[in-house]
C-alpha cells in the first residue's frame, strides 16, 4: 500500500504546541495555491476553492482533530475554532520567548552559529506572537553582551556602525574562522618551533 502524499510542513499537533508555526505555514501555502481568501472573513470563494482548502486544511491537522470536527465543512469555520482552540498558545508562547530574550547573551556560547541559531530561534518566536524585534535591538543584544574580556573587540564592532544584524554576524563569523586557523597553526607549531633550515641541521 503506497503511503500517504507528503506533507508541506508538519501537521497541527493535538496539543497545539505548534499552532502558531502552523498557522503561519498554513496561510502561506493557502495564499500560495490562490486559496488565501477561504480563511478571511466575507470572503467571495466559489464552492470548488472551499472544498481544495478544506481538503489542504484537513490533511494538516492531527487525526483527531479530523474527527472532532469531522462535521464542519467550511475552511473559515474550521480555522476560527482551531484559532479560539489554540490561540492561547500566545499568552504561553510570549512570556517564555521574552525571559529567553532577557537572558540571551553572546558570551554563553559556545560558536557564533550557535548564538545566530538561539536568537533567530528566539526572535522567531516573538515575532508569531506579534512582538517587534528590531535590527537595532538584535544588534545591541549582541554587543552588550561580549565577555568583559573581549570589551576592545565590542568596541571595534560599535564604530563599524552596523546597520544589520546579519553583517555582525557575518563579521563574528570570519573572526571565528580566523582565529581557530591560527590556533590550528599554533597547535601544529607552537612559538619559538620554526624548524631549522637544512644547512644548520647536517
């Protein structure tokens, strides 16, 4: 028996910890397939858009969701009861999402790409729940929290006047890059190791 045709992103869980990752997922592949307005109120979709919604809304909710509401056949109705369902998940979401921002620092980890993945992971987060986290706060977030014994390279990095926070991170990154290539270096063939030239060692 062949399987199932592949989801395009992970179903609604029951529990609806990934309900506002699904709600985003979901309106950007209705819009995508021209179904965007079976999910807004007033909306003037044909009989035939409804049904293709309903059929994508279905197949990306968990099995027993779809027989909770096995009954409703209207893409509109059934996305206003998953939203009343889950949307608490904003008042959970946020408030952990805030304490990660506050506590987020440059100098616990262990790469930059860790760093980039903690904070994309956790902007991320506020932006669904609606919070607008800016360039300039990615960037002060970042600078501010150097380990003190690095306050000379925060400082270099301040008067580069960064406008993004990905042109940080790209800097961040190369600095990395170049540091552990000395280190190698340095590992391979300490200060003071220099081989003799061939002359001097016959």
């Amino acid at each position: 028996m062949t399987n199932l045709a592949k989801l395009e992103f992970a179903a609604l869980d029951l529990s609806g910890d990934n309900f506002l990752s699904w709600v985003l997922d979901a309106k950007i592949h209705l819009r995508a397939n021209g179904l965007g307005q079976t999910i807004v109120d007033e909306n003037n979709a044909s009989p035939e858009e409804n049904a293709k919604a309903m059929i994508f809304l279905r197949r990306h909710i968990h099995e027993a969701l779809k027989s909770e509401y096995v009954v409703v056949d209207e893409p509109l109705v059934l996305w206003k009861a998953l939203g009343e369902r889950y949307d608490h998940q904003k008042t959970m979401t946020l408030p952990r999402a805030r304490y990660e921002w506050t506590h987020l620092r440059f100098q616990d980890y262990k790469s930059v790409s860790e760093y980039n993945s903690a904070m994309h992971r956790i902007t991320s987060l506020m932006r669904l729940c609606g919070e607008n986290i800016s360039e300039e706060d990615m960037l002060e977030k970042t600078l501010s929290t150097f380990h003190a014994s690095n306050v000379l390279l925060q400082q270099q990095y301040r008067h580069s006047s960064f406008k993004k926070y990905s042109e940080l991170v790209s800097c961040l990154l190369l600095a990395e890059q170049n540091n552990e290539l000395l280190l190698k270096n340095h590992q391979s063939r300490p200060t003071g190791s220099a081989p003799l030239p061939h002359f001097l060692s016959w």
